[in-house]
C-alpha cells in the first residue's frame, strides 16, 4: 500500500492518505449456506417480477442455472445457518470472567463488538445506548455489565482507568444515503463530537470508531472535524472526498481510519464501513492495527448465481441485485424500521422470493443464531425490532479483525 497525498502544516503534523484501498477479495461464502430453506417463499413478489430479477443479473454476465438442485430446497434445517469460514462469523455466547482488557461501549446496540471481542482477553466495563429494544437485548445477554443510558449525559471523567479502549459506533444514518445524508447538520451526526468530548476526558489507550463509508463524503467535511478534533489539531483539516485509508498526526492522538467489507470476512454481504483507530502520541500502533493483512489473505471467490439477493424496494440504480451475495442489511431514514433485503432462487420454470428472516440476518452479521430473540416462552419476539437492531448493528467479524490485533498490543 503506497501513500497517495502527503500533508503537512505549519506545526509539522503529518497525515498519509491512501488513493486507493480496495482490500482483499471476498472470501470463499455462498448466501446459500447462510439461508433457512425450510422457510416459504413469500407472496409480495410475482414469479414474473421474481424472474426478471434473474433476467437483470444475467445481463449483468452473470451464469446462471435453469434449475436449482433438489438438495438446496430440501436441505434438512440442522444444516441451516451454517458459517462457511469458521474464523469469520463469531459464534459464541459472553461468558467474561477470564478477561483482561476493561473497555467501555458508546452507541453499544446489540453488542457486537462483546460477540467478538470476548475470545482476545477483553471485557466490558459500561455500555451506554438509549434505544429501548437494544437495552433490552443487552439487559437479557449482560446482564452484569453496568448500563450508562445516554451517552450526551455521561462525564468521561466518571469512567477515567476503567476503560483501556472506548468502542462507538454512532448512529450512521446522517451519513448513509437512505438518511438523505444531512451528515453533522443532523443532531444524529453530531453524536460523533460527544464521544470525542467522553474519550478528551476518560483518556483511554484506544478508540475504536465505526459508521458508515459516507462520512467520507459529506459536505459539511463532518469526517475532517472528527479527525482533526481526536488529533488534537487547531482547524478542521479537509479534504474532498476523503480516502477510504489513511493516518494522520496530531499532538493528542495519531488517527488511522479504513474501509473495511464484511465480505472479506467469509460473510455474504456487502457491508462497507469505516473503522477509524485512534490512540494517544507514543501508545499502540494504530498503523498495525487497521493495515496488517495477516488475516485477509485473498481467497477464491465464485459467484455461482442460482441464489440472488436484492432489495425488493429496488427504486435507486445503486441498489442492484447480488448473484449468491446479500445487499447490506440496513434500516429506514428516520431509523425506526429495519428494512430486511430479499432473496431469490430460481425453482423449475419459474423463481420463488421471500425476505431474510430476523435470524438469517443475525447469521449474515456474523452473530449468534437469536442473538436478538428476547421473547419469551411461547412470546416470540417481534420481528421489527430484531431487523432494526441487527442492521444497526457492526459486522462481527470486521470488529473481530481489530480486536485481534489491539488484543496482541494491549495484552
């Protein structure tokens, strides 16, 4: 990976941009393997509409089979849900006890970052999160580990030496294109500066930061205050758009920032976000942390085609269909429903589509099965909170990835 633009001011702080940083290729996954083929096609769309899905990818030269084998249709349902890579989708419940490195959760949602992190040697010391279904969820999975609420209401002073690294993952829609993008001028965007008011005060070793990849480009440069306010930097560096790599240096922290895709972690989705790394001048290396590829060595990656995700609100260019790969899992603009992606399967002559289910979605983030499956005995839970949460929710294994490393250098 070369440097692409080099900039330096006046106080001699550096920071290396990274032109282009596409990443290793997908891993070896198939959609297939991650489906519940027991469940019924649903009845919203038509064969006709559902075959002319089929008909749009193979324009795209995509091959694709006249029929799909018996064994997929009538796969028994123990073989449901199964992760491809065994390394990817983390698959584990809390247990705690046994680990090491405190850290304190921001913007918590369902705790993936917990899903993951368990198995480095870290362990949660305070979650804060105001959604009412999300606390449910961590009130039922950690039930021991204290809840903070809001975030706005909390003196970083307060949580000082008993959190080696903050995680957040502040609301993303100001930035995502199904929030319109209103970016830092929605009160949600400006979410982002609280944390960095929290980490000023709490002065952890690391912060880990997750949101979406347009945060690079909003036009209120809501990316250049955020870095520059974590470095320490006077103004508001700005660059348009910003890279999907790089560092920068400051007097307070040194900031490494990346675009990571679930579907180099052997999970069939397109999920692109950007995790930044940021740690005091002279702590752990960030660099080392986000740009050690160790573990996302290139793999083969065949899109075999006879399965096919796609949003069945497809109204926008960009939101295309995916042979054997699912579109990201996401949420509405005002961020009150979750919006589960489809998939279709081509069945003799004509083709069958149905949504994900609430599990199979969980299964594509890289959860554990019913992770958000709260009810009851007998009161399963509703399926609209557990799509909101999930697509809410940070992909376990690109989590997984950074706190293998930040466990290797804190440890």
């Amino acid at each position: 990976m070369e440097d692409g633009l080099v900039l330096m001011n006046a106080k001699g702080m550096v920071g290396s941009f990274f032109a282009d940083d596409r990443g290793p290729a997908p891993c070896e996954a198939r959609l297939r393997d991650y489906l519940d083929l027991s469940s019924p096609p649903d009845l919203f769309l038509s064969e006709r509409a559902a075959g002319g899905i089929f008909a749009r990818a193979a324009r795209r030269g995509v091959a694709l089979p006249d029929t799909v084998a018996a064994a997929l249709l009538n796969c028994p349902s123990s073989s449901c849900l199964r992760p491809v890579d065994a390394c990817a989708p983390v698959r584990h419940s809390f247990k705690g006890g046994d680990c090491r490195i405190p850290y304190f959760s921001l913007c918590s949602g369902i705790e993936a970052a917990s899903v993951a992190w368990a198995r480095h040697g870290f362990h949660p010391s305070g979650f804060s999160e105001v959604d009412g279904f999300a606390s449910a969820v961590l009130a039922a999975r950690f039930a021991s580990v204290p809840k903070f609420g809001d975030k706005t209401s909390i003196d970083g002073h307060d949580i000082r030496g008993r959190a080696s690294v903050i995680v957040a993952g502040t609301p993303c829609q100001a930035f995502s294109l199904a929030g319109l993008r209103k970016g830092a001028c929605d009160p949600r965007g400006a979410l982002a500066m609280h944390m960095v008011r929290i980490c000023n005060a709490a002065a952890p070793d690391v912060l880990v930061w997750e949101n979406v990849a347009g945060v690079l480009r909003d036009p209120k440069n809501a990316f250049g205050v955020l870095l520059s306010a974590l470095a320490g930097l006077g103004e508001a560096v700005c660059v348009r758009p910003w890279p999907d790599a790089g560092l920068l240096d400051g007097p307070l922290r040194r900031v490494a920032w990346r675009v990571l895709d679930a579907a180099w972690f052997g999970l069939p989705q397109r999920r692109r976000r950007v995790f930044l790394v940021a740690a005091p001048c002279g702590g752990i290396d960030v660099a080392k942390v986000l740009f050690d590829d160790a573990r996302l060595e290139p793999a083969p990656f065949v899109r075999r085609g006879d399965v096919i995700g796609f949003y069945h609100t497809n109204r926008q260019p960009e939101f295309g269909n995916f042979p054997d790969l699912s579109p990201t899992l996401k949420i509405g603009s005002s961020g009150s429903s979750g919006i589960p992606p489809s998939v279709a399967m081509i069945v003799g002559d004509a083709a069958i589509a149905r949504r994900f289910s609430p599990g199979e979605c969980e299964a594509l983030m890289g959860l554990p099965e019913g992770w958000t499956d709260i009810g009851s005995p007998g009161r399963p839970c509703a399926k609209g909170p557990r799509y909101r949460a999930v697509a809410n929710s940070i992909a376990a294994p690109c989590i997984d990835f950074i706190g293998e490393r930040l466990g290797m250098q804190l440890g």
